[in-house]
C-alpha cells in the first residue's frame, strides 16, 4: 500500500499456516516493510496488530521480540533442568535425552539469534529522508482459547495503526488458485 510518502509492504509465505504449527510457540509470521519518502519525519511503526477473522475476530498484537527470546531462554532453562532430573533417576537414557536436548537448544538458539537481527524493532524506527526505511519480521501469538486449530481456510486482517490512520491488510491462507505465489525453486 502507498500513502503520500509511505509505501508499507506485507509478504506472507503461502505455507504459514502449516509452518506456524512447528515453529516455536506456534507463532504467525509475516514481513513487513515500510519506506518512507516524506521531507519531515515519522515513527514506525506504531502499533502492529493481527485480526483472526474466523475465529471470533480475536486482534492479537504483534510480540515483542525480546520478550520472546527471553522466555524462550527461560524454558531452555527448564528443559535443561528437566532433562537433568530424568538421567538422574534413570541413567539408560543419557544419551538419547541428552541428544534430544542438544537439538531443542540448537534450534532454540537459531531461533533467538533470528529475533535478535531479523524482526522489526517494537521500538519503532524514526524514518527520515536519511533513514527511509525498515524492515523485518513480525510475529502473533495463536495461543489464545478463541484461536483453535487451523480451518481449512483462514482469513486475516493485518493492521498497522499509525498516529493519524490505521493501514490494514486483508489477506487470506492458503491462498486461492490464480493468487500469485512466490517460492524459490528448490536447489
């Protein structure tokens, strides 16, 4: 969408629905990006949010990255300590639990270090003809008792609330014949 001097861009993979269910805590992503072409100077974003349509329009606002790694980081804590407790009562299983665990932390750590340099800053960015734009990665919680498993369509409306509008964008999963659909080809 383009505003008289911001472009705000929306990418969503066609696959998120079945990509959320395996990420950690089930979370929806999308990219968003916003370039700024104005003379003055603007703060984004204000506020993101997401509308689950079918599921009693239940608005989820985007997570804060930092809060997601730091729970994230908390319950690697707890499976560690977990795992710790399980080979201490039964020692046959050192190896396969400790295999398991070196795995969930590796993904684990992928994950933080992906929300550290890839998600856009709650903060918000000043945009200014030096500094026109941003980007990154933004992320909804789906664990919310209205929000149960995925319909065999889903349909959402992404809201980017600003000082003096609210921009939002309709969109639908997975997406219908004749949609455009942009993959890589398979290397």
């Amino acid at each position: 969408m383009t505003g008289n001097d911001l472009t705000i861009t929306l990418l969503v993979d066609s696959q998120e629905l079945a990509k959320s269910r395996r990420r950690f805590y089930q979370l929806l992503g999308a990219y968003v990006s916003v370039t700024y072409t104005g003379q003055d100077k603007v703060q984004f974003p204000a506020d993101v949010r997401i509308d689950f349509v079918r599921h009693h329009d239940v608005l989820e606002p985007y997570m804060d990255p930092t809060e997601l790694s730091n729970k994230l980081q908390n319950d690697i804590d707890t499976k560690v300590f977990d795992t710790e407790r399980q080979i201490k009562k039964n020692p046959k299983i050192a190896e396969e639990k400790t295999a398991l665990l070196r795995e969930y932390e590796k993904a684990a750590a992928e994950f933080i270090e992906f929300l550290s340099t890839q998600t856009l800053d709650p903060a918000g960015a000043t945009l200014t003809p030096g500094n026109p734009e941003a980007h990154g990665w933004v992320f909804f919680s789906t664990s919310n008792k209205w929000i149960g498993p995925w319909k065999q369509r889903e349909d959402f409306i992404l809201g980017v609330w600003m000082k003096d509008k609210i921009w939002q964008f309709p969109f639908s999963l997975p997406p219908t014949e004749g949609d455009l659909i942009l993959r890589k080809p398979p290397e």
